[in-house]
C-alpha cells in the first residue's frame, strides 16, 4: 500500500503527464493549425530580400503561432530585417530569432 508521500508524487506525475498529452492533442507531430502557412508566409516574405540570400541561410519553423528563426546571416542588420520581416506575416504572435552572425564587426 502506497504512503501519502508516494501517493502525492504519483498524482504529480499524472497530472504533468496528463497535462502533456492536452498540448500534443493541441498540436500533434505536424504542428498546431495554421503553422505551416505562417511557415510558408515568412519564407515568402525573407525571399523578397536579397541580402538574406546566397550565402546567408535562415531557416524557419513555426509552432502554436510564434516564429523560430535560425541560421546564419553575414551582419547584425541582416538578423534584425529577418525578425522584422518575420513579425509582419499574418497570425504570428512572436519570433524568436536564433540567428548566428557570421562576421562580428
């Protein structure tokens, strides 16, 4: 027979694990609805610029409507458009750039 200690940290575990299967229900292995798009909505709109092209390389994935940028551009400005680009497509809430700078000026 379990103790009150243990019966308490096996109802902790439920719940976490409980609460863990709302958010996968929620979003699933393909993404919360909508992700895809934003995904496709930012590449579109970083395409429009030149200077994130050839050899600098942003890479986008979107999860419940907030934006993860990474990769690798040549400048500090280059990251900052990337995030301001980002921030202007329909639906998304936040961006969380992760973007290296290749040349530290």
């Amino acid at each position: 027979m379990l103790n009150s200690t243990h019966a308490f940290a096996f109802a902790l575990v439920v719940a976490g694990a409980l609460s863990g299967c709302a958010t996968y229900r929620k979003c699933g292995f393909d993404g919360c609805p909508g992700d895809a798009k934003i995904t496709a909505d930012v590449r579109q709109l970083l395409d429009q610029y030149p200077s994130l092209q050839g050899s600098n390389t942003v890479y986008v994935q979107t999860l419940d409507h907030a934006v993860y940028l990474s990769g690798l551009v040549d400048t500090p400005f280059q990251r900052q458009i990337a995030q301001s680009v980002a921030m202007q497509a329909p639906d998304v809430t936040r961006v969380v750039n992760m973007i290296g700078v290749s040349n530290q000026r």
